[in-house]
C-alpha cells in the first residue's frame, strides 16, 4: 500500500479531496475503482471477523473464531429467510454485513464523497486522525465458479469483488461493492493503486459539515428512520449549518 504522508496530501476539505483525486485518482489503467473511509487513521484492511481474532482477543483459535462465523451466519441465514425469501448466500452475506453482522467481507464503494463521510462522521472519533483509502480493482465482479454456493468454500481465491442486488436501501445508496476474504484474519495490503490518505482529526468536523452541505449526510448515506434520527440530531446540534 502507498500511504501519502506529506502534509501537501492530506485531506482538510472536501475540495483538497477533489483536488487530491484528479491529480492522483486518474489512470490509464483498465480497472474500477473504490473507496473506503476509516475513521481511526491505525485500522488495518481486515474484515469485521478478523478483527476479533486479533484485536480483542476472544477466540484463541482461528478455528473457533471461524465456527463462530459460520454459526453466526447460519442463524442470520434462517432468520430472515421469511422475510427476504433469498437463498443465494453470497447475497445474504452482504445484507448481513451491511445490518452490522460480523462478516468476512470489507465494504468499499463506488462513490468517493460516501467514504469520505464514513471517514468523518464519527464525532466521538474526531479528535484522531482518520483516512480515505482508494483502490483499484482489475478483477471482475462475482468471478467465482458458479458451483461454488458458498463464500466459506475453501476452493475460493484469496480475494472476490461481489456486486449484489439491492436487497437492502443501505446497500443501494452506499453504491456498496464488497471484498470477500477467504482467509479474513489476514490484512489486505497490496492491491493495484491502493493508497492511503490521511485525514487530520482538526479538519474532520469541518469535512462532515461540507458533506452535509453538498447533500451526503446521515438522511441521503442511511435511508431509514435510524439516519433521519441521526440527520435532526445532527443538524440541531450544530445550527450554524
């Protein structure tokens, strides 16, 4: 991974950003590409799963962390199968992650702006610096055999960019691509143009601001009665805007 970490890159505004990425984010490279915003600038590129095997240390085994998934998964799969009528695992996998179940998937999005907020809009995170981390895809969507059923299959290749169907509003407006991991304890470190950006934890309540103002905030990024709540919350607390 390429980390910019002169000050000249980094991003206090949402126009350094832009600026940023017409000088930097345009190739002649064939490839699609992503964006994810973190809101601590130390994150490691590790799926949700991961990150308890090695950060919070509640499974002494890889093993018993991945049965864990597994089981977790299984009950998230029965659960609402009334309710989505979808079998295809793979797509219930990403609905689940993207309602806040541990996965082995890593959200990234088509949209810059998007993980720009993501990066911001954690106020209880905004006195440390956090990132905007791009990459460049040069696989195709859901390119796993088709007789594969599951995203546990071992027979899978290391990575996989899934594309789903909108199942879910927060998928559909978060223009959300995921990354599947089949070993996801390990962290993702060399991709094709993936770079880091530093966002300094002074400019981070002025780049939530702006994003409001250019119409990405809590009511357009969640499109539920939860983001509206968090939209008034927002907006009432800070009536300068």
């Amino acid at each position: 991974m390429r980390i910019f970490e002169k000050e000249e890159y980094y991003i206090k505004s949402v126009s350094d950003f832009l600026k940023i990425k017409d000088r930097l984010l345009y190739t002649f490279d064939p490839g699609t590409w992503f964006f994810r915003g973190e809101d601590d600038y130390t994150y490691l590129l590790k799926p949700s799963i991961g990150r308890l095997f090695a950060e919070t240390g509640n499974f002494t085994t890889k093993e018993k962390l991945l049965h864990f998934e597994k089981h977790a998964f299984n009950e998230f799969y029965v659960r609402v199968y009334n309710e989505l009528r979808e079998k295809d695992k793979f797509i219930l996998l990403a609905v689940a992650q993207h309602h806040g179940l541990k996965t082995r998937l890593l959200d990234w999005t088509f949209s810059p702006l998007i993980a720009l907020f993501f990066a911001v809009e954690n106020d209880s995170k905004h006195d440390e610096d956090g990132s905007l981390i791009t990459f460049q895809a040069t696989t195709h969507f859901n390119n796993y055999d088709k007789q594969i059923i599951s995203p546990f299959d071992e027979r899978l290749e290391e990575y996989h960019f899934l594309f789903m169907p909108d199942l879910s509003p927060r998928i559909r407006v978060q223009q959300g691509v995921f990354q599947l991991f089949k070993d996801p304890t390990q962290e993702f470190r060399e991709g094709n143009n993936l770079s880091k950006f530093i966002i300094p934890a002074a400019h981070k309540r002025t780049i939530k601001r702006e994003l409001s103002e250019l119409g990405v905030s809590y009511q357009t990024v969640f499109p539920d009665l939860d983001g509206l709540c968090k939209y008034i919350n927002y907006h009432k607390l800070n009536n300068k805007l």
